[in-house]
DNA sequence: CAGCGTGCCGTAAACGTTTACGGAAACAGT
DNA sequence: ACTGTTTCCGTAAACGTTTACGGCACGCTG
C-alpha cells in the first residue's frame, strides 16, 4: 500500500534516492542508504511490481503454461508439481517467480497463450505438453519472448528444450525383454499428436529393426492416457491370435486397468505378460506385482529447467538437452510363457 | 509488441480515441471506432496489461494459490486441476484470467502471500490448502485483498469460502455402516492441522455420542495422506486387540495402501473390513472391489469458486457455502464379520 | 442570428517505478 | 584562489495505458 512516494516523504528525501537505496545503485551515501532499508522495513513498503514493470520491461516473474484437458486425461498425476516446486526453488535463489498458466480446455492454445504474453505479466515461458507440430513454438519465436519447451517437437527450430529419454526408456525396456526371450512385444501410445508419442513409436521401430524383430501394427495401441486406457489396450490384445508376451505402456497410470483386467481373465502379470510402464512413482509399489518402470529424478529435473530459462533470458543459446532416467525391474516381467 | 502509440499513428488519431474506441467508451464516432477496432486486429495490437494495469489498478487477473507440498505428499491427484478448469471458463466470461500460485515447499507460506500480492499480478486471490489457524485469512483482510478461501477455517472472520462437505461424508459413511451392522468403525485423518481433519473428527465423534458408541481412541488415525499412509493405518489396526469392522479414509488414494496390506493380510475388502473413502475418482474402480466413496461434481465446484469470487470482486458478501456430495456404495462395504 | 446543446475528438495528467542527467557541495591538487 | 575531481542527491523523463477536461464544429431552437 505504502508508494515509495510515501517513503520518501517520511525520510525527507527524494524519491529517487530512496530508488538507488533500495536497489543497490552506487551513487548513494552508505549511511543514507541504510536509513531508507530501515525505514522500507518499518513501513512495509515494498515496490509495486505493476510501476516496475512498466518502467523496466520485465516482471521478474515466469510462467509455465500446462493444458488442463490433458492433465485432465491423467487424472492428476504426480509429474507435474514436484518439477514445478523444484523449479520455483531455483528461481526464487535468482528474484525470479513461478506462475503456473493453465490453458482451459475450453480455450484455444495460440490465442490462450497470446493473451498471456498480451498481458505481460511474464518475462518468458516454459511450454509444456508439447505437440509434435507445436504452433506455440513458431508463435513465441515470432514474438521475441524468451522460452524454453519441456519437451522436444517436430517443427525445425533452434530453440532451447529440455525432453525425457523417452528413447532411452523404449531402448532398456525392449532390450530388457528381449534378453528374457521375448519376441512379440506390445506397446500404448497417446491418442493425441503428442511428440512423445511419436518419440516412442519411432524409437520401437528401430530397435525391431535393429534387433530382426518383426513389426507387427495391431501390437502398436493409441489409447488414453489413464486406467481406461489400460482396459483398452487388454482388450485389443486378447482378441489377438497371436499374443504378444510383453506390453510397454507410455504412461504409468495405465497399468491400473491392466492390472485389473488381466486379473478378470485370469492372467498373471509378469508370468503370462511382462509389463513395463514409462514412469516410475511411489505408488506403483502398491501394485501387485509392482510395476517395472523407468525412474525420472523430478526435482534434478525442475532445477535444471530453471537454469535452462534463466540462461534463455540472459541471451545465451538455452539447453537442449535430454533427460535421462533408469529402469527398475521388478517382479512385472519374466519370461514368456512356455507355449 | 505494437503499442497504443503506433496504432494511433497508423490511423491518424490520437492516442485517446483509439483507448476509448477500443474499450467500449461512449464519445466515439461508430465509424471511427470500427476502424479501430480493425487495425487493431490487423496490426495484431493487445493493450499491454502493465501499463493498464498500472492506471487502473487492477491485472483482470485472479490467481489461486496452493502448497505444492501438501500436493506432493498427496503426490497428483484428479481434484485441483478439474476444478481449475471449470472456474478459468467461468472467470473467461467476464474477461478474467486465472494463474496459479505456487508456494513451493521451501519458502514460507505468509512471505509467498505477501510477495504476491505486494507484486500486484492478481486482484484476487483463491486460498486452497486452508490450516486450523490459517494467518493468511488475516494477511489478506488486513490488506484488504478480494479473496475468498476453498475450505474453512477455524479462525472466526467473516470472509467469503466454499468448503467441501465434509460433514455429510461422515454422517453419510457411518449412517451406512451401522445400518450395516458395523459398531467399531475407524478413521483415518490427515497428520497436517489442516482444517478437514478437524472438521471429520468433530462429525466422527459427534456422531458416535448421539447414536450411543462407545469412543475409542484408538481407532482415530492420523497416517500420511497417500498410499503410505493406508499401509499405517492397517498396521496400527492390526496391533489392535479388538479390531474395527470399518474405516473411514479421509483421501481416497490412501485405499491403496489399505487394499494392499489387507490383501498381504489374507483380509478381504467389504467382508473383513469395510471401506468407505473421501472422495470418488474414475481410477477406484480398478480397486477390487471398487472403493465405495464420496463423489464431489468438480465442474460445478469450479464455477461456484469463480462465481464467488466474482462476488467478492464486486464488493458483495460472497459465498459461505458448503459443497456438498453424494455416497456411491459398492462392494467394499458388507457387514461386519460374524465374530 | 444569437444562443445552446450535442457529438466527437485531442490534450494532458495520472498510475508507481527506474534512471539518465545535471548540479551542489566537499575535497584535493596546483 | 582557482581548477578539477569525487561524492552524493534532486529533477524530470519515460514506460503504456486510461480518463477527466476542454474545445471545435455542427445542428437545432427561439
């Protein structure tokens, strides 16, 4: 509430000493300057972020933007927030804020985001849920604002990223099976254009290839991104002749309704199909067995996005850079059954 | 990027008009306002939200704010960001934005608060997460900041909140259960002073005194609020001498836990022990037997929240409104075991 | 025709900062 | 004593809007 104006008419001096005080400027008496830190204390003044802004350019403060029908689709999943708390931690050491910019469902992504950086109310963006044709990339390039995708895409743009090793996950994964004696190997994939998506699919290809493994389309399954999509994918697979003996899933969650259904027919996870799951969390150990996943650290993950941003905004080129992870076998894969 | 300056250039009009055009004002020539309005859409112009801002004295912008740590030990759930969701659409209709604020785990809560709204970037403020004794509900009336507050608090100031019925959970849940025969029903509630806690062991016990059950402390949980936390309670259960028949889970992802180690127990869901969880989402049904639990229409709740605190905005009261739910039976509740 | 109202528009101040610029005072060097 | 330098501080412009105010050019009325 109190202006600096207020400020320095209570210290007797001008505002624009107060100012230097305040934000460390040379050309200020030692003595003065601790007078105004006092006084700015006692009066609670601290600097509207509104005449800054305006005055500087820059809010100090960066978004990320989220889509809300996607994280709708997975049912909240425990992603999201731990890399954003990491990431808000990083910044925070450099007097930079964290906003979260959720685009409704009911919005258009380009115009969502235009009115965001309309407004101003950021300084630069990190963009997730990235598509594999991602408009917002051309967009933000247009604009000039400074960001930063988690996420790879399709469009050639040197832009800075920071992606998980998804192909790294398909390759353990796949070599993993194989090495149990596996051969026909199933995997899901995201109903929408997701680039992951894409990622997963070209990476499953190659390693068949690579490994004269035979290229099947029905084991290749675009279902949804939660339980359902597990119940989906089950059901595909058992009206198949020839089933496979090990399913990847894209996303951990779906291995609920796999679980599940496998159970209602009778079948058992790990001994009649290995199942391996992109990502590990905490409550996979709950199933049973537990869930083979590929284990991301989330909170190495959100510092390094906010060292990523804040290099963007500093002018230099900005990471690209793709985050490993590890795979943590347990009881979910086996062998394939004996014919 | 093009200012009010350029597009006032570009049409050969002051800066003036082209504002008053362009905001709906009423001493403007209908001609030259759609010529405005026009080149504005041509040039691509979008007022920058700063500089009205800064004369208006208000962002358009609401924000809502959450503890990224409680939502990490709850690590993801489906209920923040539906509702998000529905309010952003309601908010949209009368030109409002909505950001999320996250206070991350390392920074302290009232100094977050505090930053934020010294920043300037919202004009109200959503409270979720809201403790017993939350000093945020005095921060922001002190400051005389719109807010309105997702649940209640124990602190007697009359501002405006929407709180989910938690109250009807419990009755609902053990009217059921006796029904059934139950007599020693346990709870489990969270470790945190959050105010839901309270407000489920006052409705517990209140129940038990007026419908004559004996009270045992025992049978009161205080357990981490995820899957962890179900492995607790059914460990302190099974220590117990005289066990419960049923329980109360104050998160519906502790049931995981809880299924779990009853299954590791030899112990079956809705026969040795009955479950009854707050709050019904999509993936309980991969439970078996599906979670019997409190279902709370999100969408609904959103657009109430947006609504409220439009109402708030507009300097009305504002809502004091309990949220309330419907109990969805299904086979993880019987009666009890013959002794 | 004088007077008045109305419709439309330009001017300029204001919002709360930051910062380039200039200047007063103090001090040092010749 | 004069000049030059340093130290500190005040002045004012600028950021991009909105809006109160005034004024010009009409058209209308008496």
């Amino acid at each position: 509430m109190t202006s600096i104006r207020e400020l320095a008419m209570h210290l007797q001096i001008s505002i624009g000493t107060v100012s230097r005080a305040l934000n460390g400027k040379p050309d200020v008496n030692p003595v003065t300057r601790e007078r105004v830190i006092a006084a700015a204390h006692e009066l609670g003044y601290a600097p509207n972020q509104t005449g800054r802004a305006l005055r500087r350019g820059a809010t100090q403060t960066i978004g990320i933007m989220i889509e809300t029908s996607s994280a709708v689709e997975r049912n909240g999943d425990d992603f999201f927030l731990p890399v954003v708390d990491a990431a808000q931690t990083q910044l925070a050491r450099h007097a930079y804020d964290l906003v979260i910019l959720p685009c409704s469902s009911s919005d258009d992504v380009c115009s969502f985001l235009s009115r965001v950086v309309g407004r101003g109310i950021v300084d630069a963006i990190i963009l997730a849920d990235i598509r594999r044709q991602d408009p917002r990339i051309e967009l933000l390039s247009k604009k000039g604002i400074p960001f930063l995708t988690l996420g790879r895409s399709g469009v050639s743009s040197n832009h800075a990223w920071i992606d998980l090793d998804f192909e790294g996950f398909v390759e353990h994964s796949l070599a993993e099976l194989v090495a149990l004696g596996h051969r026909r190997i199933a995997i899901t994939l995201p109903q929408s254009d997701v680039n992951l998506g894409e990622m997963l699919y070209a990476t499953y290809q190659s390693f068949l290839t690579r490994h004269q493994l035979s290229y099947d389309p029905a084991l290749v399954m675009r279902v949804e991104q939660n339980e359902n999509g597990g119940s989906q994918a089950v059901a595909a697979l058992m009206a198949l002749d020839d089933r496979p003996t090990a399913l990847l899933l894209s996303y951990e969650a779906i291995a609920m309704g796999v679980y599940s259904e496998l159970r209602e027919a009778g079948l058992v996870v790990g001994q009649d199909l290995s199942v391996i799951g992109f990502r590990h969390n905490p409550q996979l150990r709950f199933l049973s067995p537990g869930l083979t996943a590929y284990e991301i650290p989330l909170a190495a993950l959100g510092q390094a996005l906010a060292d990523g941003i804040l290099a963007v905004l500093r002018g230099e080129p900005g990471p690209t850079l793709i985050w490993p992870g590890t795979l943590h076998a347990t009881a979910s894969i086996g062998p394939p059954p004996k014919p």
